[in-house]
C-alpha cells in the first residue's frame, strides 16, 4: 500500500509502537523497534501530496536523510 493511500478521511497519520497509531511499529516482534517511541512522529500530507515529518518529542528524535530534525521538515 502506497502511502498516499493511507490518509483515507485523515490529513495527519501517527507512527510508533503505541497500539492506537496510524502506522504501527510493534516492539514485541521486533526488539530493533525499542527506540522507537509510543507516539514518534507524525506525517501531515500537505499540498501536492508533500509530507511533512514532525518529532512528536521522541526520546531518541527523529532523523531524515540522516539528519535530526528539530521541526517539521
């Protein structure tokens, strides 16, 4: 699934480990997803289908390209 097409009726999707997110990294399957926090990051699609990634104040930040962002990139 592309995803585009997981943003349905929802302009904002939340990813990490908590049971209630959009995109669901599950911990108990996967030791390597420890770092990743209940609530990471969200992903807003903005116009002409653009992401734009927010740390959610995570533990260990969120990182693009490499980089930590500090703000919505």
């Amino acid at each position: 699934m592309n995803i585009l097409q997981r943003f349905d009726n929802n302009n904002v999707l939340i990813v990490g480990t908590d049971p209630s997110c959009d995109i669901l990294f599950d911990v108990k399957k996967h030791a390597v997803y420890q770092s990743i926090d209940g609530k990471h990051l969200s992903i807003q699609k903005g116009t002409d289908d653009f992401l734009v990634i927010t740390d959610l104040k995570s533990k260990n930040g969120t990182k693009i390209n490499g980089e930590k962002i500090s703000q919505p990139k």
